[in-house]
C-alpha cells in the first residue's frame, strides 16, 4: 500500500478558512459548512481539502519531484465541495495542476477582496464595464442565446445617467465602443443592440444583446515577428549573426508584453488603440480596485475585436487568448519605467497559460509630451494602421508585424 501524505487538521482548518469556507472551482463557490438539525453545537460540512497533487504515487498529477512536506502542505491543498472535489480527481487532463492552482489563487483572491472591502455580496460579484465610459461593479445574472444579463451595483467610472446616454446614442458608437465586459468571468462580448435597462428587486439589471465569442486563432498560427529583448526591448541578433526572429508560441509573451505596453493615445497611427493602464494607474493607485481594472481591460483586448484597416479584418489584439484568469501587479509603481506583471490566461491550441513579465508604463511628462504632439500634428490621428505596435515615449520600439 502506497504511503499517503495527507493533510494535517490544521492544514485543512486554514485552507477551508482562506476560501471562505466555499468551493474554490472556478464559478462554483458554494458554502460548504453550516448548522447541522441533529444537535445545536453539530455542523455539516461538504467541503474537502483536496490534493493538487496527490498525495500517493499513482494517483492524479503525482509529482515525484515534490518533498512529503510540500506534498502534505497548504500550497498543494485546495478547498472544494465534495461533487468538484470528485471532479478533479477524475480528470487531470482537463484540470491539470497549474489550472487548479490558478482557480485556488483566484478564488482566495477574491474572498481578500470581499473582506477588504466589506462586502456582504456573494464572491462572484466582480466588474463589469459597458462600453468604454462606464465601470461598475456588480455580475452577470443571467445566460441565454444571444444575450447576457448584469446586474449593476457601484459604479467606479460613469453612473446611471451614463448608462442611459450609452443606450440612447449606442448608434452613434463607433464598433469598438460597443461591448460589455467581466472582469470575474474574464470575457466580454460585442453588443448588437442597444442594452436595455430596468429596476429589479435587487437592483438596476442590464439586458444585452450579444454577439457570439469573437474567433481566436491557435497560438502556434500567431505568425513571427523581429524578436525584441525581454529587458530592453531591443532588437538583437542570433547565434547566426542574423536579427532574431521569433514565431508561433515563442512568439506569444512577446505579443502580450508589446500589446499590455502600447497606452491609448500612444501610437501615432491609430490612437484609440491600446490599453487604458496609464490612465487607471494615475486614477486609481493604492486603491483596491486597481488590479481588477487592469484586468478588465485585458479583457477588452482579449475579447472585443479592432479594425486592422492595413489588412481589411477584425480581430482580437490579444488573437488567441480566449480567456483572462487572472491578472496581477508585483510592484506598487513602475521602476524606470518598467512594471512587473502577473497573467494567467486561457489560450488556444495552449490551455492555461501563466506569465510573469514586465510591462512598459509611461511617465505622465511622457503622456503629456502624446498628447501635445498628436494635438500639434492632427494628421497623426488618422486611422490608417492598427496593430499591436510598441512606442516608448515617441519612437516606435518593436514592429510585430505578423506574418502569414
């Protein structure tokens, strides 16, 4: 008989109390514990402190590698109610080690937030953003064919005045403009239509109408592009004394790193292309909320597709990453102009895929120095390239040019 590196009741105690005692599996988070009928001092608990790993050979994502302590710790314990807890020890492809730990990291992520925050909500509560003026917070209600129901609570940017004028003027919204996104379900979709409004008893509840999930491209079809240093962003040469190139998956941190790097009113060719990281980050530094708008507009730029007018098509800046799991800042402010990142995606061709890379943050004399140059030259406003392009203060600094 295989020896068992089994939790402790301490180790078990502490993973159940960091998830809040509620499931862990992503979309789940179902209260585990509560009042027993059989006596007033008994409760019921469903919940289960399950291995990542497990905790004998042969068992689903065994990992020789891993000491008898690390397996029997709380970094390899995940808390699960029993149906999820079954799940996962039935299918390790679909639920592979890393997947898991993701989903734990998020979960307890959010149960920090709801504590910090004060919030008596339920933890699937997270952001939602309708086009690009209004951010609240809130969650998606409702599923069906073609649309997607959100109740609205907080509102971070924009208030309910800018819900109407959204819906009243939505046909005068350029494509890009017309989109609702999730930052807890880390999707978002294209409207067709005007959203509709109305008061429910829990609230102010957003009916969209919802175009299907824009297509994604497999990461080894990303194309190849120059290879740009991970440090310095510089172009480099080969050990064949040629400029490196990279392509397919070699190619995705790159593509990632150039598009969360490129700010809004950044490129000379398309200014509405790119993130809006600058703008949150001056907003928003030191708040709690931060991360999760970051977040949310990884999203957009997972989900929502841009015009490439170059090339006559529509699609995602991210191409293939077909989810955002998680998105996370390692410093409190950017180093010579470089911020330390955290991704954790659904990619496809790939599955989960996680990151650690630094980002290029501009200073706000840099922004400034945009603005005034853009203002001073209007013909730099034309839209008549769009891509994912990197610029460091004015100069054009990596040309992903994708190619076939």
């Amino acid at each position: 008989m295989n020896h068992r590196d089994d939790f402790s009741e301490k180790t078990k105690r502490a993973v159940a109390a960091r998830a809040g005692w509620q499931c862990s599996f992503e979309e789940c988070s179902k209260l585990t514990v509560g009042p027993s009928e059989e006596a007033p001092s008994t409760i019921t608990n469903i919940g289960e402190a399950a291995h990542i790993c497990a905790a004998s050979e042969g068992g689903r994502r065994y990992d020789g590698a891993m000491t008898t302590e690390e397996r029997a710790g709380i970094d390899n314990a995940m808390w699960v109610c029993s149906d999820h807890a079954k799940l996962i020890d039935r299918d390790a492809v679909t639920y592979p080690a890393d997947r898991l730990r993701a989903m734990k990291r998020a979960h307890e992520e959010r149960c920090a937030r709801a504590v910090r925050l004060g919030s008596s909500r339920s933890l699937n509560t997270g952001l939602l953003a309708i086009g690009p003026d209004i951010v609240c917070t809130g969650d998606l209600i409702g599923v069906a064919a073609g649309t997607w129901t959100l109740r609205l609570e907080r509102f971070l940017i924009g208030d309910m005045r800018a819900v109407i004028d959204f819906i009243d003027g939505f046909v005068r919204q350029p494509p890009e403009a017309r989109y609702v996104l999730s930052e807890e379900l880390g999707d978002g979709r294209v409207l067709v239509a005007p959203p509709s409004l109305a008061n429910g008893p829990e609230g102010a509840i957003l009916r969209c109408e919802v175009a299907l999930s824009a297509e994604r491209i497999d990461a080894q079809n990303l194309g190849s592009a120059l290879a740009s240093h991970p440090d310095t962003d510089d172009l480099y040469l080969d050990e064949k004394g040629s400029i490196a190139r990279v392509c397919g998956l070699d190619f995705l941190p790159q593509m990632i790193r150039s598009i969360l790097s490129m700010q809004q009113n950044e490129s000379v060719f398309s200014p509405t292309f790119g993130m809006r990281f600058f703008e949150y980050f001056e907003a928003f530094r030191g708040s709690p909320w931060l991360d999760l708008l970051l977040k949310l507009d990884v999203v957009r730029q997972a989900s929502i597709p841009h015009r490439d007018t170059l090339a006559g098509t529509r699609h995602t800046p991210l191409r293939c990453v077909k989810r955002v799991r998680g998105f996370e800042l390692l410093a409190t402010e950017p180093l010579a102009n470089k911020l330390p990142v955290r991704v954790e995606f659904e990619v496809q061709g790939v599955g989960a895929w996680r990151n650690e890379f630094s980002i290029y943050m501009p200073s706000a004399a840099q922004m400034a120095e945009r603005g005034k140059m853009i203002a001073e030259a209007p013909w730099l406003s034309n839209e008549r390239v769009v891509g994912p392009c990197e610029v460091k203060g004015v100069e054009d600094r990596s040309a992903n040019i994708f190619k076939p």
